[in-house]
C-alpha cells in the first residue's frame, strides 16, 4: 500500500471561501460566490444547478492551490465526488404543464407540453454531473466515483479516493462533496446552508498531511454551518486543516502529521 | 488482497427472476408509453409493491432481488450493501397535485410551493435515492451502506467497490447490484426528450438501430471471500477477477466518439485481473442500440480486445440504466451455466461502422472469462470481469 498525503483543499461555505470559510456563520449561501468568477465556464451555466456550480468551483480552487496536477498523466487523475441528485429547476417544466391546461393528460401533455421541455433536462437532474462537467474541464480520465447517500456521500467519495491512490489505481485524486440546501428547510426540518470543499490527494510523502481512510461515517462532519448534505464531512475537514489542523478525523478520513 | 468470488444472485429484469439467456425481446405495448410516443417497454411483470416504498418500483424491485441474494447467506458477520440507482421521478399524480396549485402565468410561485411541501409526506422520502440502499443495510444487518449515482453505470461501479471491501477484508460479505425503474410518464419522458428511445425495436449494434429499448429491473449479487465460501461449502457462480473505471473527459452527454474513455475502461479491468486481450472469452457489451455509443464502444472493443465475442443483452431485456450493469452480470452467468456465448437479440442487419466481432445469434461454447461494459451519462464508465467458477 502506498503512502496518501494532502497537498491541497478548497472551501466554500456560509462562512466564506478558501480561508476565508474558517470561520463561524449562520447557515445559508455562500457569500461572494461567482461561478463565472470561480472557475465555472459561462457556457455551461445554464444546465448547472448551484450545487453543480458549487462543485464544479471547488474542483477549480484545489487544483489551482496545487498546479503540479498538471504533470500526472490524465489517466492516473482520479475524480471522486458526494453529491445529491441535482433536482432539474422546476421552472424547465412550468411552460409545459401550463401549455398541458387542465385537467391533465398524459396526451395533452406529450402533444402540447413536451415540445416545450428542453432535451437536457434529465441530464440537468443527474448527480454526477459535477463529476462530468469537472473531469471535462480537467481532463480527470482515471478512476472515479460519484456517490449519493446524503451526508455520508462526501465521507464515501474521499475514503474511496484514500483507498484508489493506496492501491495503486490513480496517482493524484481530488476528492469532496458539494450541496445546496438552501430552501430544502421545510422538507429535513433543519436549518440548511450550501457548500462545496475538495481535497487534493497524492502518492506519497509530500508536505505535511498524510492521510489513512477507515469506514466512512457522518462522525465529525458538524460544522455548525447548518445542513450541507453531502458537502459536511469534507467541508469540515476542509475547515480543520486550512485553520492549521494537523491532526484530525472526521468521517472516516484521518489527517495526521507523520 | 482477498480473493473473491460471486455466491448467489437475486435477479428481476422483463426476462424473468432466474439468470437464463434471453431469446426474444421483451418488449410490449403500453398505454402509458404510447401516449408519449414510445412504441414498446420492457416491464418486469408481478413485483408486489414494499410497504416502505409505496408507489416505488426501484425500491421494490431492489428489496426482491436483495432477498433472493441473501438465502443461504452465512450467519453474522461484517456486511455492506452497495447499490446503484438513479433518478426518482414525479408521478403525473404528484404533478398535478404538487406543482399544478402553484403556476402563475406560465412559471411556478416558489413561495406557495414552499410552502405547501410537507415533509411528512411519502413523496419526498421516495425521491431520496439512498434509501433504498440504508433501508436493505438496516434489514439484513449491514453496517456499511454505498450508492453509486453514476448513471447508467451505476450498478457496475457498486459491484466493483463492494468486490473491492471484501478484497480488503472491510466486509465478510457484500450484497451488490443495482436497481432503477423509469417506464413511468416522467422517466420516459426524460428520455423522450433527450431523443434516445427507439422509434421501433431495440436493435444493438444494427445499421437501422435509432435508440434504445427502455427496460427495468434490478439485480443483487452477494460476493465474499473464496476462502470462506469454500470453507462452507457455498457455491460459487462466478470468480471475481477485475474492475477497471475511466472518464471520458470529452462531454456530459455524448460519450467520446472514439470510445476512448470505454477503452481506458476495458485496459484497466484486464490490468486488475492481471489478464491480455487473449484471455477474454465474450464481451458483454453496453451497446444500448445508440447509433452514436455503440459504434463508439465497437471501436474500443476492437481496439483493446481485438475479435472478441461480442454481443448486448439490450434488444431482450431492455436498457435498465442504473441497473444494467448487475442485470447484465447476472446474465453473464447463464452463458457459464449454459456453456453458450449469447447472441444480440433484434440485431438482424450488422452495422459495417462498428467493427467489434458482434454475435448475431448464439454459439456453443464455454466461456470462461467474461468482461461487462457499462458506461453512463457524464462520460463514467465501468469493465468488470468476472471468471467461470
């Protein structure tokens, strides 16, 4: 098995981005986030969701915090990612179902309302998509994967990412989580914020971090920030270690000076 | 590492709930789809509703094929569950209950439908798509529970990282597989609009071939270290050789058009089994019947495993999306069983522009090694390979 260090983490969360989101706050957005600004092509905006975004974003701030990426061949970069399912915006199928009229049909419906849906609406509602704008945009062709099991999706992708570059599958992985709860109150009863943090992992003894995995857990993944899905746990690690952390475990991940 | 082998497997595709070789098409007339558009579905017939899951086919199919997958499991033990699934979709009911109050002139008023979402109602528990996964974890003990959301190689990717747990010895045994139900309006139409069913028959790998035949299902297989399944005296169906895993890289909704991350895919998985392009016997091939995808993915298999026997389970049993990858797998089974290298059903007319040795009909022969190739929306794709057992 090969060593597995940390070189590199993105932040965004409703206390802020990069370092600047180690701090406390009270759940909802995160404050100042541009996704043209943050690395997220224009042209993609619009089959984006804010998670998707998010992701995207974050994906786009570790890497830049550690270029040497550049140098691993695009089929030894792993990409893992905890995410939700993105719900398609509701707004795609308004003009649909108002063209459809009352009472509904599913022949007044496919006549009148379905012209009017646009063709990637499905492809707007998939959860990997941060996974697919992001490995497009990076050129990330090695192993990967995209998990969705709330909370736990972001502890999932990143103890998966330890084992990848431990086994010898990938050289370099970035691995986190994004979600954007805002608005999603009312259906898990708890205030609810939006975030997205990505680590970058590599093989070896490089820097200071190094880092094991265990089984993944929720275990750790409080912020205090309010509800982040599947962006808790590596938003929380993402705040111990750019806040100087040395030695941390939360969500099966553990952060250690060697 | 340890080495791992397939025990038992719980299958529910329009074929049927045992492994067989499909030698027809299932696909059927329904009303729901026909008012949409798409002439033929292939529904699993008699899966009874889950209490937990009302008006959740994934959830039910899941939980029937997991139940299949436990009889004769060892007692105790470290267990996981790794599933993959895909999206839950509105019912026209929810539609017109849910989002009908809310439209002003042609858009929603986000703040009445705010505020008419109760969280105390089924629907929105039905839409978390990892339920399904925690609810069978919880029922048969397990303390690790994993959903893969990778598109229609979701299951393939579940299959693999469980294969992976119990190689590492995390887990005594792993129920793995994938579930996925979309012929319902709001699936369908998700595909409708995208322009990738069939106007007519699903027909892999055929010069007429203009989308995929829409199929459901669910498959769980349960995988554990050989060493124990020998010592119980388990059988084995299938030897566990190798997984590999790529991104295309190229575009969200257009696999490569060389089929270059499907080839990194197949390269890799030969590398984990510690296989050469020689040792494949038969290729179970994703070939959804997309005039794009499957002359992308004949190019790879030409280019990584050369003539390899090579056909698609998806003009029988339909495109299961998330579930396809285990569906298949299970298939696979049967061609070790039966000692045949199964055919393409609806494949009449080869198309000359994919170039992969595409088996029209059935030969007799054995195979011993199998490679399966799922590969999904946002560029995933997933080989795994599996041995006679």
């Amino acid at each position: 098995m090969r060593p597995v260090s940390l070189v590199a983490a993105s932040l965004f969360c409703p206390a802020g981005i990069g370092d600047g989101g180690t701090g406390a706050a009270l759940p909802g957005p995160v404050p100042g986030f541009a996704p043209h600004a943050h690395g997220v092509p224009r042209k993609h905006l619009k089959t984006m969701t804010r998670a998707v975004q998010l992701g995207v974003a974050a994906v786009y701030a570790a890497l830049e915090d550690w270029p040497t990426w550049r140098t691993v061949p695009p089929d030894r970069r792993g990409l893992y990612v905890g995410a939700s399912p993105q719900q398609g915006d509701a707004e795609d199928i308004a003009p649909a179902l108002d063209a459809t009229g009352v009472p509904f049909t599913l022949g007044g419906f496919a006549e009148r309302g379905v012209p009017l849906i646009p063709p990637l609406w499905l492809v707007k509602g998939l959860s990997n998509n941060i996974l697919g704008y992001a490995s497009a945009q990076f050129d990330f062709q090695g192993d990967n994967g995209n998990w969705c099991d709330g909370r736990l999706g972001g502890a999932i992708a990143l103890t998966n990412a330890i084992h990848a570059i431990a086994e010898g599958r990938v050289d370099l992985a970035v691995a986190g989580g994004a979600d954007a709860l805002v608005g999603a109150e009312a259906i898990l009863g708890a205030p609810c914020g939006e975030g997205a943090a990505f680590l970058v992992l590599v093989a070896g003894d490089v820097g200071k971090t190094r880092v094991r995995a265990g089984l993944p857990t929720v275990d750790g993944g409080e912020t205090g920030l309010g509800e982040l899905g599947a962006a808790s746990v590596p938003v929380a690690l993402a705040r111990h270690w750019l806040g100087g952390l040395m030695e941390v475990r939360a969500g099966g991940v553990h952060l250690f000076r060697p | 590492m340890r080495n791992v082998v397939l025990t038992a497997v719980g299958l529910r595709c329009a074929a049927g709930s045992v492994p067989v070789l499909p030698d027809r098409s299932w696909g059927r007339p329904d009303p729901d789809a026909a008012a949409l558009g798409v002439p033929l579905v292939a529904r699993v017939e008699g899966v009874p509703e889950h209490p937990d899951f009302p008006d959740d086919r994934k959830g039910a199919l899941a939980f029937a094929a997991a139940a299949d997958a436990m009889v004769g499991a060892p007692m105790g033990g470290r267990r996981g569950v790794w599933l993959g699934t895909g999206l839950s979709s509105l019912t026209p009911d929810e539609l017109v209950r849910d989002l009908y109050p809310h439209l002003r002139d042609g858009r929603f008023d986000r703040a009445s439908l705010a505020r008419d979402l109760d969280p105390s109602h089924p629907a929105p528990r039905r839409h978390v798509p990892e339920r399904v996964t925690q609810v069978i974890a919880s029922e048969y003990g397990a303390s690790i529970a994993e959903t893969s959301f990778s598109a229609c190689a979701a299951a393939a990717m579940s299959i693999a990282e469980a294969a992976r747990a119990v190689a590492r010895d995390e887990v005594d045994f792993a129920l793995a597989g994938g579930h996925d139900a979309m012929i319902h309006p709001i699936g369908l139409l998700s595909f409708v609009v995208l322009g990738a069913l069939s106007s007519s028959v699903g027909r892999p790998f055929d010069r007429r071939r203009d989308g995929f035949l829409i199929g459901e299902g669910a498959a769980v297989f349960r995988l554990e270290a050989e060493e124990d399944a020998r010592a119980r005296g388990a059988p084995i169906l299938a030897r566990w050789l190798g997984a590999g895993t790529s991104v295309d890289a190229h575009n969200v909704t257009a696999p490569h058009p060389e089929g270059h991350g499907a080839a990194l895919a197949m390269a890799r998985a030969l590398r984990d089994a510690g296989l050469t392009a020689a040792d494949i016997d038969y290729v179970n091939a994703h070939g959804t019947g997309t005039p794009v995808g499957d002359r992308a993915e004949s190019l790879a298999i030409r280019k990584v495993l050369g003539d390899v026997p090579v056909s698609s389970f998806k003009g029988a049993v339909g495109h299961t999306v998330a579930a396809a990858g285990a569906v298949e797998l299970a298939l696979c089974l049967a061609a070790f069983r039966e000692g045949v290298l199964p055919g393409t059903v609806g494949l009449e007319e080869p198309d000359p522009e994919c170039p992969a040795n595409v088996l029209v009909a059935n030969v007799a022969r054995r195979p011993r090694v199998i490679l399966s190739n799922s590969f999904g929306f946002g560029g995933q794709n997933c080989a795994l390979v599996i041995g006679a057992p």
